[in-house]
C-alpha cells in the first residue's frame, strides 16, 4: 500500500486495514482517522495504476487500439465481478474498499505498481499484431510454443483452431504478440517468486473480501453463481474496453476453458492472504452466517431434514470445539493450522450427526424408520415421527431430478461469445468464418429444436432445494420429530442407537498424497453414500471432500476413545 | 459415478456428443437436433488430430437429423450440406458424393448430376491427388447418370421409330450421353472392386452399339481377374451375355461351374442341372446330380418344386437305367444323417400334402428312393395320393414296389 507515514503513536510504518477501512497500525494498535480513498477503477487512458515512469500511454496507430498492461485487465475483471457481487445484495463497501485495497496490496507485493520498479527488470514492450520485423534480432526471446507450454492455464488453447496448430512450425519472424503490453513477459514469470494473478485467481480474490466481510455466501454458493453465469469469469473479456484489443498470448491468460475448482480457488485464496501479509481475519462469531450453526441450519433445511436435528450438530459443533472463533477465524500464513472450509464442515457435522443417530449400515436406519412408519400410521394425532424411508424417496426423488437437470446443463454449456479471439491477425478471417459458420449451424439446428424454450438463466438463489410445509403431500420434514430416535438417560436426550461406524481408523497426512481419507462408494453402505451425494450435489464438489471432512470431525469427537484403545476397532460404542 | 462436478470444455462438448449419440439412437430428432445446437461451438476448437473430428461428427449427425426429421427441407440440406463442403477440404470431395447419393434417392437426378458435374471439376493443390479415389467415384457416378439418360433417349428413340418419327437431336445427344458414360464406366472397372451396376451398364452400352468383343473382355476380366474380390454375380453376368449370344454349352457350363463352387444355392443352378443332364459326358451329369443335391441343401429350397422335379427326373432315370447308382451312394452318403428329418420328416409329409400336391409327389418320389417306400414321407403322401385317387401317385407306388430293393443297397 502506498501509506508511508510514520504512525503518530510507535513511530512504525505497519499499517492495516481495520473493518471500516481505517488504516490502523499494527505495532500499537492505534487507529488513525485516515481512511482509503473511493478509489475510481475505471479504466481511463491516464490511468493512474502506473507510477512507473513508462510516460503517457501509446495509442497504437493502426487498430485503434491502445497499450494495456495484463494487470489492468485483471483489475477489470475483479471491478465487474465486484459489480455483479453487489448486484447478488453484497455490500458496496466490497467493491469499493475492501477489494481494491486487497487488489492494490497485491500489485505493489507483486511489484507490477505502486512500487519503484527494481532494477534490472525492465517491460520489453513486444510489438503487437501487427508489425514484426524487429523481431528477428532477438536471440533469447522465447519461441510461442514455449511461451504456451509455460502456463498453467486449464484448457489445451494450443490446439484451438485460432491459434497456430501445432503441427506448423513457428518461425521466428512470427511476432509473439498479444495485444497486451507485457503478456509473454507474463506469462514467463516464475511463478513462485511472485504470485502470478489468474482467472481462478480472481475468484479467490473475490472469496477473500467476502470472508474479511464475513458475507453471507459461500465459496460453493460464489462458485456456484458463477457456473451459472450471474458472476462474471467466463468470457469476461468481452466487456473489456474496445480499445483494449486482445490477442495472441492474452488469451492463455483471460480465457478460461473450465469450471472454477472449490479446491483450487480455496488454496489460491490462502496462498494470496498469506502473500499479502494480510492480518487476523475479522472473526467468526456465533451470529456471523459461515459459523457452522448458522450454515448446519441451512444445509438442515435445504436438505429437508427435521429442525430437532439442528440440536444435535450444535452439541457435536460444541463438544469438538469448532464453533470458536479461534478455529474458525482465518490467520493468514499460519501453516500449522487446518483451513476451514465453512461450507464442507457444515455438511460433515450433519453427516455424522445422521450417523450417531442413525447409524447408516444400510439396516439400523430402515429399522427406525419402520417403527417411525408403525407410530405414525397408529398415531394421527401429534406431530409426525420422522421416518427415514419417506424422507429417502422424495430426496433421491428431487435429487435425481435435479441431477439429471445439471447433467443435461452441462452438456448444454456455451463456452465461446459473440466476441471473436484469435491468436494473431492472419487467422483473423479464418476465425471469423468459423464463428459466423456456427453461429449459422446454431440458428439451423435451433429451429429444428421444436418448441424448447431457451433456457431462461435461473435467479440466483442460495437454496437450490426448497421444502414447504404448506404442502399437503407431506414432502416436507422439517417439522418431524425425532422421537422415534431419542430416548433420556440422566436428563440428557441421547440417540437410541448405541453404535457407530468409523469412517476411517486412522487418517492419513496431507502432505504424502493430498488428502485424510480416500472415499471409494463400494467401501460405504449405500445410506452413507447417499447421504454424500446429496450435500455433494448442493455444493457442488466431490464426495470425497465431505468424507475427508466427517474423518477429521469423527476422530476428533471420538478422540478419547482412539487414543486409549491400542487396537482399533471400526465399530465403537458410545 | 460419472457425476464429477468440474468441467472443461472438452469434457463438456464429449457429454454433450453423448447425448446426441442417445437422441440419434432413440429417433428423438428434436432432441438430437437440440443438442447439436450446443455442440456445434466445438467447431471453434477443432483437434484436427483426432480420428473423428467435430467437422466429421457434425457432418454426419447433422445429415442424420436434416434426413429424418419432419420438419426438415430438401433446400435447408442443400444449404447444410453446402456448408459442410467448405468445413472441411480434406473430405470436400465425400461430402459432395454423399450429397449427390443423397439427391438421387431423393429423385432429384439432374441436381445430382449437376453436383457431381460440379465436384468433377474441383482442383485444390495436392488435395486432388490425394483425394483421387473420391473423384474416380465421382466420375463413375456422373458416368452411370449419363448412362441413364442415354437409356432414356434410347427409349424415347425407339418409340418414335415405331411411330414412324425421326428425332435426329435427341440421338445425337444420346450419342454423346454414350461417349460420356463409356469413358467413365471403363475407368472405374479397371480398378478391383465390386461394380455390379456399372458392368451392367457398360455391357448394356457395348452390346448395343455391337461391340461384343468388348463386351465379352469386360466381363472376363470382372469375372476372372484374381485382383477383383470374389463375386458371383460376375459369373451370372457373364453367363447370361454367352447365353443371350448364343455360345457353345461348354463355356456356358464352365461358367455355371463356378458359380456353383461359390454359391451352391444359386437360382441358376436348376438351370444348370437341366443343361448337365442333357450332357453326353458322364462326368457332367454326374455333376448335375452333385448341383442338385447342393443346391437342396438349403433351406430357401425346401418347397421348390422345380428342384425337386429336376433331382426327381435324374435319381429316377438313374434307378431305371440300373446304372450309376453309385453317384447316388455318393451324394447320400453325407445326406443320409440330416436329409431325413430336414426334408422328410412325417410334419413335413402333412404340410407338403395340404400345400402343394406336385411338390409332395416329387419329393415322395425322392424319397421312396433313397429311404425306401416304408418311410415316414413316401407312406403318407402315397396313402394320401392313392386315397385322392390321382393317379400318378398309383403309379408311383408301382414303381417303388419295382424297385424298392434299391434303398437297400444305397444305404449299405
């Protein structure tokens, strides 16, 4: 950041940013009255993002387009991923302060502004599409093809029929364009030294200020938004600027060929906090919405499972101490800690609460669930018993439909826009007749579609699934007791089931191959894969992750009893 | 399970074929149709290195759809078509045949003939050479469409010539229609393959303005020439030429013989039968005998009468003549284990009795030979003949009674 004054109190410069966006300063703690500028990220041709003395930007003759730096386009891309934020009932101080400070921070950490540029490195502006004849001079300038297998990026562009096949060869005289300014030297930055900014970046960038305002969306609900099309990442290039002309190499870096991973973006987004020594994040109290509490009621209610559940993974949350704020709170750069992943932890603490109180053997569920049948059908009066069959058959039901709706979406999905990209200017035409080509293919094949209305986009909402007690044909559980299930015991409601079925013995270490537990359906009775794959489809991520996450909760709830016994076994009693 | 929640664009427009695939599959148009609508952006991303690329799939599906759904116009797959043309060059010279094959079996033969006119004169650099085979097909098409319009002319001519009418036009143009087809037709059957329709055609050209020569070489060598493919029909063609020109029965059984090695249930083969019977050598009527026998091998042969008549007339006159009886030993001898219940089982003696008369009468005969006139089948139907009163079945008993000792020493 570009505040440098001594702090009035401890005479240090360590400034951070206080929730208001004060600047406080973290050797005493002090607050000081100054706070950010609105800062306008409008794109303008003076812009002021570059202190480096490059003079005023260079309108390029021929195209009618202008010098832009790749950081410029990232930081359009995060002001209209902000806007549509906003627009989904985010609060305006996201945008307007908490993001663009964090954005700025990472330019000036990353040394691409804000900051005196270090000596020795210098922007070998690389002559854009259209001229290359001073190109043959240089000897260590990369090839393109090594430029491209440089990057991470998902897809394979390589073989995209824009770019140059990869059969031809690529003779030196072929400029190594990019309508971007600095987009091959980019793209050879080492990637550790400096965190280099991606697409999936800018998702993580967008979860971080969401987390610093503890807003109440999660990273499977942001990921979600934007797979659906409300948050912009696909394509977003195409809002840029006219004169911001893209091309070659830019393409490796604002295309995107595939859907945001949670893991990725969840990883990403640690590695910036830690990047940009960030402080203690605000913390996550009981009334904050990613508090497990708050998240196990919602989860509770999408999944159409009995309020009296809601409980029970308030004891589990109370008894292994993850509701405190100390756990849930991100510290950045503190390795020794495990991350916490609200939404994943949420739907863990339900799963093992269905089984402490169901069990899930595929056999002691159904058992309840006959008794729950037999009181019901003799008991009219009093509320419903909760029967675990009923409420199987409307979800698997829901769920299937649901499922089949996603899977078609995904065989439906549009990558390519209206705005055409292409590698350089001679493929230019042949791009362009291929998308008209399309385009025509589209409207021929549309009209034999028959009367298959267009997909209206969805209107975002957080809850994918919705129960109403108001309907009759009794689909909806929230209101069932759990009775049938419960019996006392010294005055405390415990489960009648005496048993438990560890997921896992022991859990295996991160570090050697990625993850606690490895989930394989057939290892698991069907209800417990079931029960995965429902709160794998609200979120939209792997079994495997929800049961890497009821490993962790079950051994640190069954905890004592694995430490004492030296032989293990799978099946405990409580 | 196939649920994974990430996506690329690769695996998207994969999942997306698949449910083209399943729609094409089930006949669900619309809903192929629908989804090739989201398919066609993989055009953009084209991996020219697949075996099966985007261009290809959409090419196909694409035809699929526009053939079968109800909604679709002989112009809008003109229109498809044409595109699909430009999509890709290295297969411009496929779709254009394909098209062509598409028009004609849709009766628009002139607009097929334009379209193979069109493509005949294509030129792409090396592509031409490379894609030679399509255009020696292409041409042999265009050949055998001036080969009907020749045919038309010819018809047209000769009807005016019964009315007394001279049209010097139309046979100037089928003139030119024959030079045309000649050149193309010679050309594709040089090269080994099956060309059935295109030999005919050629022939019918040769025979016609009395190159018989010609004629006669062009089907040796289809028939013969080892570089061809095996094809009985070449036999047959050539068979029928010696026969409608009057050839000696040697070559005309030559030909026949192999037709008989290679499709032993040949309809031709009674023909054959009938020609070797009448031979002097006893080699061939012996063979005749063997083409029967082959020939009622086969189901397809069961109630053909003509057959049985013909393997009736020879094993009669072999019995009566007391000679060769040895011939028949030989052929029966594979026979005798499967014939019986295969052709005359007790079943099969009800049903022939209530169908066909004459079929049961040759068959009875046949049978009363080889299994003797105790048999199942020759006790029926003579029963049932004699019971009728028709007469030739008493006489047929009579004559098994004669010669009833002959099954005996068939079937030592």
């Amino acid at each position: 950041r570009d505040f440098n004054e001594r702090c009035a109190q401890c005479s240090e410069v360590n400034w951070g940013l206080t929730d208001g966006g004060r600047f406080y300063c973290r050797s005493c703690h002090s607050v000081t009255e100054r706070t950010r500028e609105v800062v306008n990220t409008d794109f303008v041709s003076n812009t002021r993002i570059h202190t480096i003395s490059k003079g005023l930007r260079k309108q390029k003759e021929t195209d009618g387009g202008c010098e832009w730096y790749v950081c410029e386009g990232f930081q359009l891309v995060l002001k209209k991923q902000a806007e549509a934020l906003e627009a989904l009932g985010v609060c305006p101080q996201m945008k307007d302060e908490i993001l663009c400070n964090f954005w700025r921070c990472y330019l000036q950490k990353s040394k691409q502004a804000y900051c005196n540029r270090p000596a020795g490195e210098t922007i070998k502006a690389l002559s854009v599409c259209q001229s290359s004849t001073d190109m043959d001079s240089e000897p260590d300038r990369p090839s393109v093809l090594h430029l491209l297998s440089l990057s991470e990026s998902e897809g394979d562009l390589q073989t995209d029929c824009s770019f140059v096949s990869s059969t031809s060869k690529v003779s030196e005289s072929t400029s190594v364009c990019s309508g971007s300014v600095d987009g091959s030297l980019y793209l050879m930055k080492n990637r550790k030294e400096t965190l280099r900014m991606t697409m999936p970046m800018t998702l993580s960038f967008c979860y971080m200020a969401l987390l610093w305002l503890r807003e109440p969306m999660t990273l499977s609900d942001l990921l979600r938004f934007v797979v659906e099309g409300h948050i912009p990442y696909l394509n977003v290039f195409q809002h840029f600027p006219e004169k911001m002309k893209l091309c070659g190499l830019d393409l490796k870096i604002f295309c995107v060929e595939s859907w945001p991973v949670y893991e990725e973006v969840h990883n990403k987004m640690l590695e910036l906090a830690a990047f940009l020594d960030l402080p203690r994040f605000p913390d996550i109290t009981d009334s904050c919405f990613l508090h497990p509490d708050m998240l196990c009621m919602k989860y509770l209610m999408e999944a159409n499972l009995p309020d009296e559940l809601h409980n029970w993974t308030c004891r589990v949350v109370k008894k292994i101490c993850i509701g405190e704020a100390d756990f849930l709170t991100l510290v950045p750069g503190n390795k020794s800690t495990r991350k916490v992943k609200y939404d994943v932890l949420a739907v863990a603490v339900i799963v093992v609460v269905l089984k402490l109180l169901f069990l899930l053997d595929d056999h002691y569920e159904w058992l309840l669930s006959d008794f729950a049948e037999e009181r019901n059908k003799n008991n009219k009066e009093g509320g419903l018993y909760f029967e675990f069959q009923k409420w199987y058959k409307v979800i698997k039901c829901s769920l299937d439909v649901e499922q089949k709706k996603l899977d078609e979406k995904r065989a439906k999905y549009l990558w390519r826009c209206e705005k055409p990209l292409f590698y350089s200017a001679k493929k230019k035409s042949k791009v362009l007749k291929r998308r008209q080509m399309v385009v025509n293919l589209q409207n021929q094949f549309g009209k034999l579609s028959g009367s298959v209305q267009p997909a209206e986009k969805a209107n975002p909402s957080s809850f994918q699934l919705s129960w109403s007690e108001e309907n009759t044909d009794g689909s909806c559980f929230h209101g069932h007791s759990l009775k049938g299930i419960l019996q006392e015991k010294c005055g405390l409601l415990t489960a009648m089931n005496p048993d438990y079925w560890l997921c896992t013995v022991k859990l295996c270490t991160e570090k050697s191959c990625g993850h606690l537990a490895h989930y394989r359906e057939v290892d698991f009775p069907q209800s417990y894969h079931f029960v995965l794959r429902l709160f794998s489809f609200l979120l939209r991520i792997e079994p495997s992750y929800i049961h890497d996450e009821v490993c962790v909760i079950e051994h640190k709830l069954f905890n004592k009893k694995l430490c004492k016994k030296p032989k293990y076994n799978t099946s405990l009693r409580k | 399970s196939s649920h994974e929640h990430k996506l690329n664009f690769k695996k998207s427009k994969e999942v997306c074929l698949s449910y083209i695939q399943d729609a094409v599959l089930q006949k669900q148009w619309k809903r192929a149709a629908e989804f090739l609508t989201f398919y066609t952006e993989s055009l953009e991303k084209d991996f020219s290195t697949e075996y099966m690329g985007p261009s290809e799939m959409i090419w196909r599906i694409g035809t699929e759809i526009l053939c079968h759904h109800s909604h679709s116009s002989m112009k809008e797959f003109n229109s498809f078509i044409e595109q699909m043309k430009t999509l890709g060059i290295k297969r411009y010279l496929k779709v254009c045949l394909e098209h062509a094959f598409h028009l004609l079996c849709n009766g628009l033969i002139d607009e097929a003939y334009q379209n193979l006119s069109l493509a005949e004169s294509w030129r792409f650099g090396e592509q031409t050479a490379i894609q030679d085979k399509e255009m020696k097909l292409i041409q042999a098409y265009r050949g055998l469409l001036d080969y009907y319009r020749w045919s038309k002319q010819k018809n047209i001519l000769l009807e005016h010539g019964q009315d007394g009418f001279e049209d010097l036009s139309i046979e100037q143009e089928m003139h030119n229609c024959f030079r045309k087809a000649a050149v193309n037709l010679k050309e594709i059957i040089k090269i080994p393959g099956v060309w059935d329709l295109f030999v005919k055609c050629y022939v019918d050209l040769l025979e016609f303005y009395g190159d018989h020569n010609e004629a006669r070489q062009v089907l040796n060598e289809y028939a013969y020439d080892s570089k061809f493919p095996a094809n009985p029909n070449a036999h047959v063609y050539l068979y029928q030429f010696m026969k409608r020109h009057g050839e000696s029965k040697k070559s005309l059984i030559s030909a026949l013989k192999i037709l008989h090695d290679i499709v032993p249930s040949h309809e031709l083969m009674i023909d054959f039968n009938i020609m070797l019977q009448k031979s002097k050598k006893r080699k061939k009527r012996q063979l005749g005998l063997e083409v029967i026998f082959a020939a009622l091998d086969y189901a397809g042969w069961k109630e053909n009468v003509k057959a049985w008549s013909c393997l009736a007339r020879q094993v009669k006159q072999i019995v009566i003549s007391e000679k060769h009886l040895d011939w028949i030993k030989q052929e029966w001898n594979s026979r005798k284990d499967w014939w019986p219940a295969f052709h005359f089982s007790r079943y099969l003696a009800k049903r022939n009795w209530q169908e066909n008369e004459s079929l049961s009468y040759e068959k009875a005969l046949v049978a009363g030979i080889l299994l003797g006139k105790d048999c199942k089948y020759f006790k029926y139907i003579s029963h049932q003949g004699c019971k009728a009163q028709v007469k030739r079945f008493r006489i047929l008993k009579k004559f098994m009674n004669k010669h009833d000792p002959v099954y005996l020493r068939l079937s030592s």
